[in-house]
C-alpha cells in the first residue's frame, strides 16, 4: 500500500501536519519513533514554561485546556500532545524508528530500524531538533576539566546545590535555566553579545502584546529573520534580575586553568559544571542521501517546501515561514499551508 503522505515526528509540528492531510482528503500515517506522541516536551527541564500564553498554543481543532490567559509548562504541553493525537483520524504509529528515506521514480520509502518499509507520493518531516543539541566550539573550555553539559541535559537544580555554574547562552532556556539556579548555587550567565528582550518590562498572559504578536506571526517572512537568535521574552521579571546581577551576567570568557575559568578583567572563577544553551539543531539525518543542508543543518526549503524534491516537505523549523514557525502557534499555520500545497502536488 502507498499512502499520499507519510509524516515523520510526532511532536506538535507532525500533529498538526497529519490533521491537515487528512482534511484534505489524502490518507496519511504518522511515524513517532518514541512511545508517546508528546514531542520533546517531556525531555526539557521540570520547570520549564511556554512564553507565549496558552490560547495561542492551540493546535487546529483542538483547544489549549485550562485558563487561556496563563503560561503553561511544558508538562501540560505534552499532556495536551498526546492528548491530540488520540483525536486525529490519521493513522498513528509509535515506536517507529525512521532510518532514511529514499526515492524510487514517484514514490519515496521510508526505511524503518526493524527492516519495513513505508511507501508514499509525499514525505513531511517535522522531527524537530532535541535529539540534536547544538554544542558550539568554545576555545575557552578547550583546557576546562570541570563538568560540561548541554541544556538538553538540565532537569532540575537540585543536583548542582551548593556547586558553582556557568551558563552560557542568550535565549529563553538560558534565561530561564540561570535565573532558577541562582536559589541554589553560585551561577554566571555567560553569552557573546548582550540578551535581547522582546520588551523592557515583563509581560503578562493578558497583554494586548500577545494579539499584535499572533497577528505579525501570520506575516510569512520567515526568511528575512535566517537564522537569528529569537529575543528573550520576558515573563518573570528575568531583565530585571539581570540586570541586578541575580544572577550575574558576562562576556565569555578567554580562557581557562582546569577548573578555573579566567576572564578578560582579570578576575578567576573555580566552576563545577558549565550548562550550554547553546539550544538545537534541525534533527535530519534520515534524509542525508536525498536533500542539501546549509551551514547550521537547515535543509535547503522555501516555506517549508524541499528546492529538490517535489512532495518532499517540513513543518516546525525555526523561521520556516513566520517569525513564530518554531512555535506550537506557527507550526499549526505552517502545517496547513505545506498540507494545501502537497495536496496541490499530487492532484
């Protein structure tokens, strides 16, 4: 049997993309290699929260549950995943590890770890990037012996009581990872250039803020951002804190003496356990043989569509189409617009 689309990932982007085949009449399965259909949000540390409020984190059809005008955590996110796959009419499949894809004349197959082989006229990859934190080279920890860790790996402070950290990185996660710390330990906040804030004040999940930005998140100018790093938005008071040095933040530092990190102003800092969130890269390796990456790991797309393949499509990736693609809110307008246009491919 050859399905119309095959969709790879089951977080929220594949979710969503599988709910938009099926409105359009195309018979379409989902492959989800773990056992759930939560995404990556039951990975993520224990305290994380969405900085969008939950009535614009609703995937098509279905409706954030609970108050709309809150910042829901990333347990509740996953709770309202799995909770949606069970209302698609498309066909779901867990634990289905997706090796490659490669393309036989008009239809692609899909080659699972097990030995079996999907075949369909179209292929949406919406695998997301956890399963590919972005660990940049950092000269200065070239000669550091301390402990060194991706934010991927953060679940909560407890474990670092009473240890000296670092976090290096200028987004949510960092923000958000520092400021939890600093109840607990000694933790500098670390990054290349200054933190960018969406505003100067914190926001609240009732603010007039959150309509202009669901309306300017419909604007596909996507590409004009590339790859730029998304500003902090601020919804506990981080800038605040900051700025009062709770915790401290840093240009990077130069160098490093074993566990000793050195600074450009001279001063010296015994450091247990360096956290980068240093954030993702798109997760693609099942499709090596058949599309072209650029530096970062993007595929080569335009609006989500492959530049090489007919019917071969993404939903999720930052800036894909929008500003907010790489958000719950982005990826349910991403995933329709790619699903009308798959659907106009195989007609």
């Amino acid at each position: 049997m050859a399905w119309d689309a095959v969709v790879i990932g089951g977080g929220q982007a594949g979710l969503t993309a599988a709910r938009e085949l099926t409105r359009r009449g195309l018979s379409s399965t989902l492959l989800e290699k773990e056992a759930t259909t939560s995404g990556s949000w039951r990975g993520y540390y224990d305290s994380l929260t969405l900085f969008t409020p939950a009535h614009l984190n609703s995937l098509g059809g279905e409706p954030f549950p609970g108050s709309p005008h809150r910042y829901p955590s990333g347990i509740e996110v996953a709770e309202y995943l799995e909770a949606y796959a069970e209302s698609l009419s498309a066909e779901v499949r867990t634990g289905f590890t997706v090796d490659r894809v490669s393309r036989q004349r008009e239809h692609y197959l899909i080659h699972g770890s097990d030995g079996e082989t999907v075949v369909s006229r179209a292929v949406i990859s919406a695998t997301g990037g956890f399963t590919n934190p972005y660990r940049p080279h950092i000269a200065a920890l070239d000669r550091f012996t301390g402990e060194v860790i991706h934010a991927a790996d953060y679940r909560s402070p407890e474990r670092f009581r009473d240890k000296s950290v670092v976090v290096v990185g200028a987004g949510d996660s960092a923000v958000q990872i520092a400021v939890e710390l600093r109840e607990h330990t000694k933790v500098i906040l670390v990054s290349r250039h200054p933190i960018h804030y969406a505003t100067s004040t914190p926001i609240p999940p009732n603010s007039r803020f959150w309509s202009w930005l669901a309306r300017a998140g419909r604007l596909p100018i996507g590409r004009w951002f590339g790859h730029t790093p998304i500003p902090v938005v601020d919804t506990q008071g981080y800038k605040q804190m900051i700025d009062g040095c709770a915790p401290e933040r840093r240009e990077m530092p130069f160098g490093a003496r074993e566990c000793v990190l050195l600074w450009a102003d001279g001063r010296e800092d015994r450091v247990d356990t360096v956290i980068l969130a240093t954030g993702y890269r798109p997760s693609l390796g099942h499709l090596s043989s058949l599309e072209q990456f650029d530096s970062q790991g993007f595929p080569l797309h335009r609006s989500g569509l492959s530049r090489r393949h007919r019917g071969l499509a993404y939903v999720g990736l930052e800036y894909q189409r929008t500003m907010l693609s790489g958000t719950l809110h982005g990826a349910n307008q991403d995933a329709a617009y790619v699903a009308r246009r798959i659907a106009r491919t195989l007609e």
